[in-house]
C-alpha cells in the first residue's frame, strides 16, 4: 500500500493480443506497439500484481522488463520444475 509504482513490459504474441486489445487486464493497461506481437505498459506496485497475469497466458507471454521481475519469475518456473 502506498509504493512507488514502477513500470512491467510485457511482449504479448500475435495469436492473443486481440485479448489484450479488447480488455483491460490492470486499470494501467497502455499499449507501447502493436506489430506482429504486442508490446503493453503496466504500472505495478508489486510483482505480484502482474505475475498471475503472466503465468495464466504462458506460453504467449514474455516479461521484457525490469529485469528483477523477469528473473524472479524464471525462478519461480525453474523451482516448479525441479
């Protein structure tokens, strides 16, 4: 409660972003890039917020930043599969 918020980029594969495109998942939903794959802002407070998103549409999803919240949930995978 009451954290700084800070930015979650998420690369969305082209044979879902129309989802993506049609609801907003987080109220911060803002779309950076729409090519073949989408590229879409989140603002968090904690990781937490984002990573039931993400784990729900693997494999279509990839986190591209920051960085700690990408590897925190490459862990989390490499934990579960040991």
């Amino acid at each position: 409660y009451q954290k700084e918020s800070y930015e979650v980029i998420l690369e969305i594969d082209e044979s879902i972003k129309r989802f993506f495109k049609q609801k907003k998942f987080l109220s911060s939903q803002t779309i950076l890039e729409e090519k073949e794959n989408l590229l879409i802002s989140y603002k968090v407070t904690n990781d937490m917020e984002i990573l039931p998103l993400v784990r729900k549409w693997l494999p279509n999803i990839k986190i591209i930043s920051p960085k700690s919240t990408k590897d925190k949930f490459l862990k989390e995978i490499r934990d579960y599969l040991s």
